[in-house]
C-alpha cells in the first residue's frame, strides 16, 4: 500500500507522475489507446474521435471556468472561429493540415482576449452575459460574412497529412486522439508552473491576488487566450472530423454541453474535463443502445425517446446533488478504497 512519498528535491516535487504505479497505468492507458483502432468497428471509432475533440475543448474551458473561477458560455464561439479558419485556410489557401490547426487555435486565442476584456470589472454571471454577447456576435458573423461562406457554410476536402488522406475515423483516430493528449498534457502541466499557480489564486480569491502582486488583468486575459486556443484547435479537428461547418454547428446549446461536462466531471481538475466530455458524449449513445435493444421495434424507440432525455438529465442531476464535486472526485474515492481495503477492521 502506498502511504506516502518521500520527496528529495523540487524537480521531484514538481513531477507530473511521481510513482511507479501512476507510470504504470499511464503505459497501460498509452497502450489500450494504440490498439483500440485495431480492434474497434467504425462506429466505436467514431465516437472515439468525437469524443477526443470533446475532452480537448473541455479541459480549455476548465482552465478557465474551473482554475480561473471565470465562468464561460463562449466556448462554441470560440470552436467556431477555430472551424471557419481551418476551412477558409484549407478551401482557399490549401496550406497544411497541422498549420491550418495551430492557426484556428490562434484566432480563437485572439477572440477570446477580446473577450475577456470585460473580466476585470465583471465577474459570475455578468461574465457569463458577456460570453453569451459574444457568441451571439460569432453566430451573426458566420451566417452573414461572404468568407464565411452565409448560412450554407464551407465543405471541407479530407484532411492530408504527409500525402495520406484522412477520409476515414481510423485515420482521423491517429491525429486527433495524440492532439487530444498533448493538449491535456500540456493543460496538466500548466498548474505546476507560477502561471497555473496564479490562476488558481485569482479562483480562490482575487482581491488577495492582487494583494499579493498578481496582475489580474493580465492572467485573466491569458486564461481567456488558453481557453479559446483549446476550443479553437478542437474546432478545428471538428471541422476536418465532419467536413462542413456552419453557423448551426456551434449552438449555445453546445457551449452549455461543455459547462455541463466540466460539472459533472469535476471542475478544476483535469480528470474532471476528462470524465466529463466522456460522461456527456457516451452516456445518451449508451441510452439509444438500450432503447434500441428493447423489444417493441420503431414505436417503442420513438416513444422511449423522450425517456431517454429525461433520464440523462437526471443522471446530470443527480451528480450535482449527490457529488457536487464531479466523476474526478469519485475516482479519487475509488482508489483511496482500494488503497485501504486489505487493511480496514
């Protein structure tokens, strides 16, 4: 049983796995990830990818939302001025996949420091207001700019990455997925350093942030720059994944889907963005499988379809009232038992 760990100098400290054992599930995860493409049908797939896409654009707005305490309902806004630039670069410019990524990143970085200019003077639900403002703005400006190709929007060709298209979700599967870690990586990382460290200060209390020397203007806008870059890069692997983007493709209704998965998950934890884009995506496709395999045919799918909203709204609910702390908090109980049980009376 792991009691504790003995740390003999700051490098140790700071280690993002700091066990034998964290070492070892991390290579049994890297591992399963390799071979879940061999072994998975393209609907599996599918919803691999999706759901990759999903968790890098929720570990973004909990950078912001749960590290930050900068509550965000932007977060579509900003996939969808990372989509259109992808596929403005890509019909138009025909410049390469990964620069076409890191560009849509870029100007949703740029958008969101607009954004969250008001931060400073407006916090809680008055900069959720605002966000809401801007994603009304985005929405306007993709249905009605001539670059942005109106309310038909922009078909995208298949992606190609060093000559090889990406037609497919196996394909797609192996950019989008190590993408998907990196950003997480590279989000887990963030709190280790005096930039990570001052977000959370600013999320506890910003007036004493500010006490202490922290500039709040400035961490602000940079937790709305990293934010946006991780919904803009997302945008931009949605819009390769399904090849057309409109302004419908990126409603409020998904920036409150991503608010809801950072919830459930677990904000201010990076296994929250993680549990939560997993729990948001897989739970209503595992629903429609049980429906579907009731027995009664097209009429009773049809009817127990409603059923199936109410009963995913519920499971949302009651981890809300039941785990206020999110999936990320019941994982940590989960190892604590296991850690403990052979030695309980």
């Amino acid at each position: 049983m792991r009691i504790g760990t003995l740390k003999q100098s700051y490098i140790a400290d700071a280690a993002l796995f700091d066990s034998r054992t964290q070492k070892t599930w991390l290579a049994i995860g890297a591992a399963l990830l390799v071979l879940f493409p061999f072994m998975a049908s393209d609907y599996w797939l599918y919803l691999a990818c999706l759901v990759a896409i999903n968790v890098a654009s929720a570990t973004g707005l909990n950078i912001l939302t749960g590290y930050t305490g900068l509550v965000s309902l932007g977060q579509a806004a900003f996939m969808g001025l990372g989509a259109y630039t992808v596929a403005i670069m890509q019909t138009r410019l025909g410049t390469p996949f990964l620069l076409n990524i890191l560009a849509g990143g870029v100007v949703a970085m740029l958008g969101g420091l607009v954004v969250g200019i008001p931060s400073l003077r407006v916090k809680g639900l008055y900069l959720a207001i605002a966000t809401i403002a801007a994603s009304f703005i985005a929405h306007f400006l993709f249905a009605n700019l001539k670059l942005t190709g109106g309310t038909t929007g922009i078909s995208l060709p298949p992606a190609q990455f060093f000559g090889l298209a990406l037609d497919t979700s196996f394909r797609l599967y192996w950019v989008i997925v190590p993408v998907m870690v990196l950003m997480v990586l590279g989000a887990a990382n963030l709190f280790r350093t005096r930039v990570g460290r001052a977000f959370i200060a600013i999320r506890d209390r910003d007036i004493s942030a500010e006490v202490l020397g922290i500039p709040l203007l400035r961490y602000k806008l940079l937790s709305f720059g990293l934010s946006s870059f991780y919904a803009g890069v997302a945008g931009g692997l949605w819009a390769y994944f399904f090849r057309v983007v409109t302004p419908e493709s990126f409603p409020l209704l998904m920036s409150i889907f991503f608010l809801a998965a950072i919830i459930v998950g677990g904000m201010g934890t990076i296994l929250g963005g993680i549990f939560g884009a997993v729990f948001m995506t897989m739970v209503p496709e595992l629903l429609k499988l049980v429906v579907d395999l009731l027995p009664g045919g097209v009429e009773m799918t049809v009817f127990l379809s409603p059923v199936r909203t109410v009963v995913f709204g519920l499971l949302i609910v009651g981890f809300l009232v039941f785990e206020p702390h999110g999936l990320a908090e019941v994982w940590r109980r989960i190892r604590r038992f296991f850690h403990l049980w052979p030695f309980r009376n």
